[in-house]
C-alpha cells in the first residue's frame, strides 16, 4: 500500500494532488488484485490508465512553463509508464497473467521511485530558479 509522505512533496500543490490521486487509485487497485475482484479490476486498469494520462498532461504542463530543461526526457519516462501500464491492461484483458504480484510490485515501485528521483528534480530545479 502507497502512503503519501511529505517527502514526495514536489509544489505543494497541483502536482501534489495528481500525485496524491495516482496513490489513491493505484491503492484501490491493487487492493482489488489482492482480493482477487476480476470485474473491480478492469474497471480500474481504465480509471488508472485515464488518471496516469491526465496526471502526466498536467505535470508536463508544468514543466513546460517552468522551462524545465530535461522535459523530453521526464515525458519519455511517463510514455514509458503508460505503455507498460497498456501492456498489463491487455495481458490481464487477454487472461495471459498468472501473477498479479507483478503489477502491485510494478505500480508502487515506479510511483514511489519516479517521484523521489525524477519528480524531486523538478521541485530542485522550481526552488534553484526562485532564488535567481
């Protein structure tokens, strides 16, 4: 289970909340593979797939009018996300996963592991450009 910590703070406000709501979903679903609920978990592949590209569309936007200078490459690693995220959808569509393990284990990790590296880089670079 993701728990939100003040650590993972990026603007204290719109990123936050995506962030926050990413969390709230990602916990529901793997709450659901947990409990084995087929149908929850469909519905929830969708609501994740949805929020993640909405989430990303806002956290770019920011980037965008902060002029992040490695933008590029922080989108190729949300395309990268949502991609994996479509290719789990279609396995657990398709029946072909045996272990959803691997997705609960795959979503906490990338969420908790591109904040603190690749998201704090943008609270870095917000912070070093407000003292210039």
């Amino acid at each position: 289970m993701l728990i939100w910590l003040d650590e993972y703070a990026i603007d204290g406000a719109s990123i936050d909340e995506l962030h926050q709501e990413l969390f709230l979903i990602t916990n529901k679903l793997t709450k659901a593979i947990e409990e084995e609920d087929n149908l929850f978990i469909a519905d929830l592949f969708d609501t994740l797939e949805m929020y993640t590209l909405y989430h990303f569309a806002g956290e770019e936007e920011v980037m965008e009018k902060i002029n992040y200078p490695v933008r590029e490459e922080h989108k190729a690693l949300h395309l990268a996300l949502v991609q994996q995220l479509h290719l789990f959808k279609e396995k657990y569509f398709h029946r072909d996963i045996t272990e959803f393990e691997e997705i609960k284990n795959f979503l906490e990790y990338w969420l908790k592991d591109h904040i603190l590296v690749e998201d704090l880089k943008i609270r870095t670079f917000m912070q070093k450009n407000e003292k210039n």
